[in-house]
C-alpha cells in the first residue's frame, strides 16, 4: 500500500508516532473491517474538504475517531508532538471507532485480560501504549479485565489522568531541547527527500510555545476538574475505551490532577503538589512528595489515605456538599455534620444520629483542624 499523499507531499516513510503514514495505514484497515468515514465525505480532486461544511455531528475529529478527516483540535483537543513541533496525528483506533467495532463483531474478550501497565513500565505488548517510547501519545486504550494500570510517572509535565471509561485525560512530556527537536525535523526533511522542509527552530521559540500552549492547557483542565496550575502538555490526548475499567493511576513529577472511578482504585501522585481524588469505590490514595490534596467527595466508607502529612497535605470534604463542623477526638453528640478524627480514622455523622455514615482511614500524621476543607 503506498499511503504518500501528492497533495501534501508526504513521504510514504512516515511510519513513527504521531506520523502520517501509520495513521493511514490503521485508517484503511479501519475501511477493510467495515468502519466508515464518520460522515459522508470523501476525498477526490478538487472537492473543498472542511469540518464546518462536512462534519455531521460535533465529535467527528481523530481525537474520538481515526476514520475521520479532520484534526483534532475541531474538538477541543490540542495534541502536538514537542519532538518536532508538528501536530500529531491519532496512534490507535481511537474512542468511537472502538465503540462501532465492538458493535459490529462485539467485544474481544482476550485483550489483556490480564494485569496489564500502560504508560511507564508497560506490559500492554504494544508500542503505542510504551510512554518510554511513545512521549508523546495520541491513543485509546481498550482493555477485557484484570488489575490495570495507567503509569504516567516517567512525564516532566502535569498531566490530568480520569480514569472513568469514555472520559479524556491530559499528559505527554515535556519539550526536549532545541538540538534534539531540530535533529528530529532535519530527519523528516531527509525522509520527504527535500520535498517538505522542517526549519531549525530556536530555543526561544520552543519555549515560547510551551508556555504559550502549557498555559492553555492549564485554563482548561481547570475549567474540567476545577483545579489550577495543571500545565500539561497535550490536552484530552488519552481515552478509556467504553465499559473498560482501568483501576490504578500513577502521576508524575509535576502538579498532577488524579481521578478514580467507580472502583476501588489505587493513585499515587508522586512528585509534585497532586489532587487525588478517587470517587466511588473503596480507594486508596498515595500523595507521595509535595503538599497534596485528598479529595473524598462521595458520602461512603473505606477510603484510606496512605501519607497524610499535616501542614502540608489537606484532606477537602467540600464535595459532598454536606455543611460540617470539626469536632477533633470528640464523639459525636448528635448533631449533624460532625466530622471527628481518632485512632487513624476520620468519620462523619452526616443525619446527626451518632453514627458515622463516612469514615476513612487516614495514616500518617493525625489531624487537626486546619488540614480538613470543610463547608
């Protein structure tokens, strides 16, 4: 199959991540399995192609289907690989187009079925899922079952990591130094044989754009999960793939926002001022270094916070929505909100009957009153 569009110049040698020529190659066995085009459109000579003339619903983009034509920045995402400083391209079947395969044929029970890692330390058998290759993915991850893991501890930026099936997260690394990314585009240059020129770029353009682009990310995520600061260098770049259930997230070195799922989950923030916050499901959460934020916001026991170091990490019960009142290692006196901690154990009696309706196991230092968020 020879996959150079003359349109575009581009090389039928552009087979790495985020290259052209691998995300042709999965576009047409797409088309040989029975997938479409998103729409109807096609491409032919001297047919005007756009997203506002030709998409027939909002989500057509490769940041939900690599079937489609068009970027995905149309739909909010923005992905670009800091290796080149050229816009990348989807690296898998993509949320929607796993979503209309498994319609068609169902889903394959026997795709690592097993514990599998995706990220950092990867076991999934799959490049695009290796982040210690792959720094810069743009893929979707569906997964049949076992104890799973998305690893995200080898990135030097934030990243925002949902783990809830069909949602996006946000994370890639850093940007390398200006050396490496103009050695990578004289590279293309050579692979198009000078039809497509990558020109040198400086150090202040790099990390002009970083900034420019960390920063709007970072606007973002805060309008997504309410937290600032998140400055992550590819926005909703990774997706759950729908009724694959991933259990454990790991962050990495910066500031980074984990969310849980409706599982009992494991996150671990590592470096950095993280938020972990775990939703449903009896979770366990790792701060690890930096002043960290436990949020835990659904009214139910057998959450533990495993490192609760007072005067630098907070444990935020705001997300209940319940009005509360710290009692230290009072007992409950039958009012309602009281929270209490003792023996390693914060617990709320929510209806004032006495009787706590949310506890959590808190280990590490014990509280007071300044490190609880409280309504």
């Amino acid at each position: 199959m020879f996959i150079a569009d003359p349109e575009l110049n581009w090389t039928n040698n552009w087979l790495g991540f985020n290259g052209y020529g691998a995300t042709t190659l999965i576009h047409e066995l797409g088309h040989s399995i029975g997938l479409s085009h998103p729409g109807a459109y096609n491409f032919a000579p001297g047919i005007p192609l756009s997203y506002l003339g030709l998409a027939e619903y909002a989500q057509d983009s490769e940041q939900y289907s690599i079937m489609s034509y068009w970027a995905p920045a149309e739909t909010g995402a923005q992905i670009l690989d800091f290796s080149t400083f050229l816009f990348g391209n989807a690296q898998t079947p993509m949320l929607h187009d796993i979503y209309v395969a498994q319609s068609i044929y169902g889903a394959d029970p026997t795709t690592r079925a097993g514990d599998t890692i995706y990220g950092f330390n990867s076991t999934a058998g799959r490049d695009a899922f290796d982040f210690s290759s792959n720094a810069f993915p743009n893929v979707s991850i569906y997964d049949a079952g076992g104890n799973d893991t998305i690893d995200l501890s080898g990135f030097n930026a934030s990243v925002f990591l949902d783990l809830h099936d069909g949602a996006f997260s946000s994370g890639a690394q850093a940007a390398p130094t200006a050396a490496v990314v103009n050695a990578n585009r004289a590279a293309l240059t050579a692979l198009t044989d000078g039809a497509q020129v990558f020109a040198p770029l400086t150090q202040a353009q790099i990390d002009n754009t970083i900034n420019i682009r960390s920063g709007n990310h970072a606007i973002f995520i805060q309008g997504d999960t309410g937290v600032a600061g998140v400055r992550a260098t590819a926005y909703d770049n990774l997706s759950i793939a729908y009724g694959t259930v991933i259990e454990n997230g790991i962050g990495g070195s910066q500031r980074d926002v984990l969310w849980g799922n409706e599982v009992a989950n494991r996150l671990e923030g590592r470096g950095g001022n993280d938020v972990l916050n775990g939703f449903e499901g009896a979770d366990t959460l790792v701060g690890g270094a930096g002043n960290d934020l436990f949020v835990l916001s659904v009214v139910e026991s057998g959450d533990k916070v495993m490192d609760f170091q007072t005067g630098l990490d907070d444990i935020d019960l705001r997300g209940t929505g319940i009005d509360m009142t710290w009692i230290g290692g009072a007992a409950f006196s039958g009012v309602a909100g009281q929270v209490r901690f003792a023996s390693d154990v914060l617990s709320v009696d929510i209806n004032g009957d006495g009787v706590a309706d949310m506890i959590a196991s808190v280990l590490g230092d014990d509280l007071v009153a300044s490190d609880v968020l409280i309504l």
